[in-house]
C-alpha cells in the first residue's frame, strides 16, 4: 500500500483480539462467511484490509466497536479450506488512525482511516535508547528461552535486531510478553523516543522478573510471540520495507 502519513483511504476492518505492527505477520484462520467474503474481496482486487483491537465486543457475532487506531494488513499467503474456513498470512503495513466506520451490507466494517506515521524523532539521546533496549531484549530472550528449556542462545546472539529506533521499537512491541492494552497503547504512540523508553522500563521489570524466577529455580509457562525473520517470503518484505 503505497501511502504516505496523511492520505485518507477507505479499508474493510478486521477486529481482532490482537495488534499487528509494520513489518511484523499474523496468521488468521477464518470461521465466519463476511470475513471470508472480505478476504476474497481482497483477494480478487490485490487490496489490503484493517486490522484493528477490538475494544467492546466478541470476534464472532454482531460487528465489534474498535480501537482508533490500527494497522494496514496485506495478504501474503492464503488457503481455502474445504469445509469452508480460510487460513491466510498478512503483514502489517502501515498505522492507521480510524476516522469514522460503518457496517457494510455484509456485513463487515468499513472505516475511513487517516495513514499515520511517527512525528520526527529528536536525535539526541535516540543512539542510547537503542543500544539499551537492544540489549535488554537480547537478555529478555535468553532468559525466556533458558526459562522454557530451549537451547537458542547462539541464534538469539546472531538475531539480526533492528538498528533502525520505529522497527526496534515495533520489533519489541510485537514479541514481548505484555498485555493487549498495553500492545494497542505502544501501537497508538506515535512518539518515537517515549515508545523505546515505556519498552525499556517494561524490559527491565520482566528481565528482572524472570532472573529472580531463574534463580529459584521456577519454571513458568511464559506466553510469548516467537521473532520469525527467517522465511524467504518475510526476509523479502522487510529488506523491501526497511526504512
């Protein structure tokens, strides 16, 4: 989607209990007969869609109310099941402001959204920034890996983490363990320097968590979303969208 922040476009809505972040894929399997009729739509006009938090409301049933700001999402892969379900992969594009929605005849959501990006990052002090929250996330992985018994300390030091302060702070925002509120409240900053620094301090705390766990020895169930940069296919999209 080849908009810049301020242009206004028309997007078909997707609610979700979740938060998709430029540059960063969702796996979505598809149930309901308006979303499948959206996805085709999308589909056949080589289009994207919204997808957006929900704030009140359920993913099935009557069109949820949801958050006002979101991510534009563009299909990567997509598989029509045979009992009628869709499975597809998107990636997240760009952010969204939501200025106003309504329900298609479908009926699905349609929203008038401005593109938004973040406001010009002052410099000073952004170098730092980077380097701590590179750090933190690295130990943050580790010690998650160390805590689920998987042996990936040689492949976290090689992870190729973003240089770039909007994808570290997205990168971040889309993997660390935190709540869906917190997530749309990182999403809707547009502010790039605040964002590294709530990111930083939650860092701290949840290294600081899980180091006291290890050292006693507790082994938790810790729910986390793995970094995937290793397909050919997101490799692609992110040297092609790396800014």
């Amino acid at each position: 989607m080849d908009k810049r922040p301020n242009d206004i476009v028309t997007l078909p809505l997707f609610p979700l209990n979740c938060v998709l972040f430029p540059q960063f894929p969702v796996q979505l399997q598809i149930i309901e007969e308006r979303y499948v009729t959206m996805i085709r739509r999308c589909l056949d006009q080589d289009s994207p869609f919204g997808v957006v938090l929900i704030r009140e409301g359920e993913e099935i049933g009557p069109p949820a109310r949801p958050h006002d700001v979101g991510c534009v999402a563009r299909i990567l892969t997509s598989e029509q099941m045979p009992d009628g379900r869709m499975e597809l992969v998107a990636v997240g594009e760009q952010r969204f402001r939501l200025l106003e929605y309504h329900v298609a005849d479908l009926p699905y959501l349609i929203g008038r959204v401005e593109i938004v990006d973040d406001e010009p990052p002052d410099s000073s002090g952004l170098a730092v920034q980077i380097e701590e929250g590179r750090d933190l996330f690295r130990r943050y992985l580790r010690l998650v890996s160390d805590l689920i018994g998987r042996s990936d300390a040689a492949e976290i030091e090689q992870m190729d983490l973003p240089m770039d302060p909007v994808q570290l702070s997205f990168c971040i925002a889309a993997v660390a363990h935190m709540p869906l509120t917190a997530r749309q409240r990182l999403l809707a900053s547009f502010d790039t320097s605040a964002r590294l620094r709530t990111e930083i301090d939650l860092l701290k705390s949840q290294v600081e968590a899980l180091e006291a766990m290890k050292d006693n020895g507790e082994v938790r169930t810790i729910v986390m979303k793995r970094l995937d940069l290793s397909s050919e296919r997101s490799k692609s999209h992110v040297s092609e969208n790396r800014n």
